[in-house]
C-alpha cells in the first residue's frame, strides 16, 4: 500500500482541473426517488432526509438565481429489465425501479413547481445555435458500451 494520498495521485495522473463555470450553469438533482430515500418503501432506500433539505436549500437558491432545476430519475421499462444491463445484474433490487411505479417518482419533499413536465434531451440547439454536431453516433457509442461491459466482464472485473 502506497502513503501517497488521493490528491497526490490525481495530479499525477493530470486529473481534477477545474474548468470553471459553463455560460447556461443549472442544478441538477440527480436520483432523489422514492426508490432510494424511502427506506419503508424499497430496499434501495437509505434515510436521505438531511440531504433532502440540504437540496431543498439548493433550489430555493437556484430558484432565487432564475437558474433551470433538471430532476432526473431511473427507472426500468417492466417488460424489458435487459435494458438494465449489467447495472440490474449487479444489483437485482434495482428491478424494483419499474417506470410508472411509486418508486421512480422524484421524492414529493423536494420543492418542485405543479407544473414540471417530462422532457425529452434534444441537441439540435446545439447543433444550430453552437454548431456542435457528435463525433460518435448513438449506435457506436451503444457498441463501444457493449463492448467494454463484455470486456469487463470477460476480465472478471465485473461478474456475469
């Protein structure tokens, strides 16, 4: 085991440059579901409720700011857990994430306005306002994933 520490190896390896704030920042509220902060309700849970607040803080700021709050949450088509992948392989209780059900909803303490609807990414703005067009297409970035989950798991550093 090595003395040098965590700071010391990422700037070896050229890790954590900042690369300071973007033009359009927002808050992104990742995976606060009630499959995960209801331990009464799933088996992924853990009690979040000091985070909880914690975010809540963090969006009135955002709200204060006129700064875009974007929920996300993950959950699995009931008929089609392949979609899953490795992840649900891993971890069989993530099955319980079935979209429509209770748990993949955003946990209702979180301060969300009434209206917030379902969006759907869309990089034409991008490719019209910016000129940005992807290097990777969706079917080879789908292939180079596959790939390198079936390396992983072929190395044994990920099991079957």
């Amino acid at each position: 085991m090595t003395s040098e520490n965590k700071e010391e190896i990422y700037k070896r390896a050229g890790l954590g440059n900042r690369l300071g704030f973007g033009k359009s920042p927002a808050l992104v509220v990742v995976d606060m579901q009630i499959g995960f902060t209801v331990p009464e309700k799933s088996p992924l849970a853990g009690n979040l409720d000091k985070e909880l607040v914690i975010i809540n803080r963090l969006i009135e700021i955002a709200r204060q700011k006129g700064v875009p709050i974007i929920f996300t949450a993950i959950g699995f088509e009931p008929k089609h857990q392949v979609d899953g992948g490795l992840w649900v392989e891993k971890a069989p209780t993530l099955r319980h994430l079935k979209r429509g059900s209770e748990l993949v909803e955003i946990d209702p303490r979180l301060f969300r306005p009434a209206d917030a609807s379902l969006l759907i990414g869309d990089a034409s703005k991008a490719q019209r306002e910016l000129g940005w067009t992807p290097r990777t297409s969706f079917q080879d970035l789908v292939e180079i994933m596959v790939k390198e989950d079936l390396s992983r798991v072929g190395s044994g550093s990920i099991e079957a």
